[in-house]
C-alpha cells in the first residue's frame, strides 16, 4: 500500500467505527470547499482526516485549507502515472482533459470520481464519507448515523431507474455492470452526496474488475465515459456481495439543489426551510449559478 508523502491520521473512532471524510474539488470551487470545511469543522463529528483530492495543478491553492484533520492529495499520488492531465485546446485551454493510451478521453468529473475510488488503497479507516465542495453543512451530523451494528448504510433508491428521463443514469448502472461481470440491472439508483463506502470493500470491488478483466481496474472503469463510482459501489455491493456488510436505506442525509435558476435569498430560505428531519445539509450545484456570498451569508458563516 502506497502512502502520501505527508503524515496522515487514522480515523476518529465513532460508536466503534472509524472514518475518513472525502472531498474531490478542483480550482473553481475552492471558496465553495472552503465554505464546506468551515462548516465540517463546526457540526460534523465522528471523522479522523478530511481528504480534498485535487488536480496536480490545483494543490498549490488548495494547501491554504489544510490543517491539523485536513490534508491536500495530490491525485498523482494516487492515480497511475500513466493518466496524463494537459490542457484541452477545444475549450481554448480553459478546461483540462486526462488521457492515456489505456481509456478515453476524460473530463474532470470522470478522474473526480477515480479518485474516490483510489483513496480507498491509501487510507486506514473503516469508512469513507464523501461529501462534495458545494455541500454546507446547517445542523449537527455524526458518522455514526452511518452504522447499524457493523453494518454499514448503502444509500439505494429501489427501482428508480425505471422512470423514462433517467436514461443517462441506466447507461451508467450498465456501464457498471460490465465492469463488473455483471447482465440484467435491478434497476436501482444508487447516486446521492453524503453518502458511506466500506474501504475494504472499494478494495475488494477493484480486486474483483481486475480479477475479471486481468486489466487495471481505471483502464475496465473508464474505458468508456458513461461512469458512475456510485452505481459501481452499490451493484457490487448488491449484486456481486449480496449485501454483505451493508443495510439499505433511501433517506438523504444532504438535501441538493440539482438544477433551475439561480435562487435569490427568498428561494434560498425556502429551500433551506424545506429539509427533512434526516438532512443536516445542503448542496447548491455550483454550475446553477447561485451566488456563493448569499449562501455564506443567509447560512449565517
């Protein structure tokens, strides 16, 4: 098992179980990011180290957050050398791509969710907590909701993939199981933020493409760009595992704001005002364009 070039911690113990919370971000979201850590260090409980995997490019900017239960990954670190990260000259350079002669051709939302499934071989805790950058967290949340004795919750919306306008996610629950050996679908959604994965299992999952396909588990994963690291999780879990050391639950811990307008401070108050009893949080997508400074402040940090 490889280590980070830095010191990391081992993860708090929380009703018997330890955990590690993982964020993937890049550059254009780092005063979201550091809106999220305000509000982790204040209301989150149960978590050892806070992991933000970031671009090579972008660790430099993201070093400010660190701190005594945060640490800046390099997902050169973690990632294999060679996926190669460039500039893309049809965005004029704007945006990035990842190639290699071993997959397609990615964009950032792809290597972000590599990256989750990597740390997993880097990391000493019962639990990874993803969370992403545009996640504010309103109320008091412990890791421990996770658990239920020594199983763990695999958040799992049954049968949702049959209504008709979630076709692109039925291409990803496939793309899935191919991945992982895998026909037929049961047709459930496994996609939401603030959500739990046993590490020994993404261990066990990347074992058992690379097993089956007697290829690196990224080349199987990404050799196409209908990718989902959630869907990938639960149909193993599900299908391959038959549950084994998880519980099922469809209740979201993080209300999220998908897409529509940018929301003025009215529609950001109803919307605050709208979370259920289980959800201590809220997501603002951040390409719907609602303004960062009215979130801070109507959150009131």
């Amino acid at each position: 098992m490889n280590a980070f070039p830095q010191p990391f911690a081992e993860g708090v113990v929380a009703a018997g179980h330890s955990h590690a919370l993982v964020t993937a971000s890049y550059r254009p979201d780092l005063e979201r990011c550091r809106l999220l850590c305000e509000t982790v260090d204040r209301q989150v409980t149960g978590i050892g180290t806070h992991y933000l995997l970031v671009e090579h490019g972008d660790v430099a900017a993201f070093r400010e957050l660190e701190g005594p239960n945060r640490v800046v990954v390099d997902e050169r670190d973690i990632l294999p050398r060679w996926l190669h990260s460039m500039r893309d000259p049809t965005s004029l350079f704007r945006r990035r791509l990842w190639l290699s002669t071993r997959t397609a051709a990615l964009r950032g939302w792809h290597v972000q969710q590599l990256r989750r499934l990597a740390i997993a071989a880097h990391v000493e805790a019962d639990a990874l907590v993803f969370c992403d950058s545009d996640v504010v967290f309103l109320k008091p949340f412990d890791c421990a909701r996770f658990w239920r004795g020594g199983r763990l919750r695999l958040f799992r919306r049954d049968g949702a993939l049959a209504a008709p306008h979630l076709e692109l996610q039925r291409r990803w629950s496939a793309a899935a199981g191919r991945a992982l050996g895998l026909t037929a679908s049961s047709g459930h959604d496994y996609i939401s933020t603030l959500i739990a994965w046993r590490v020994e299992t993404v261990r066990a999952m990347t074992e058992h493409i690379e097993a089956l396909h007697g290829r690196h588990w990224i080349e199987v994963f990404a050799g196409t760009r209908d990718m989902s690291e959630c869907m990938l999780y639960g149909r193993f879990v599900d299908e391959v595992l038959d549950g084994a050391g998880h519980f099922v639950d469809d209740a979201e811990f993080c209300r999220v704001y998908w897409d529509g307008p940018a929301l003025d401070d009215a529609g950001l108050r109803d919307f605050i005002a709208s979370l259920g009893p289980d959800q201590a949080a809220i997501g603002m997508q951040s390409f719907v364009g609602t303004d960062l400074s009215r979130i801070r402040r109507l959150v009131g940090a």
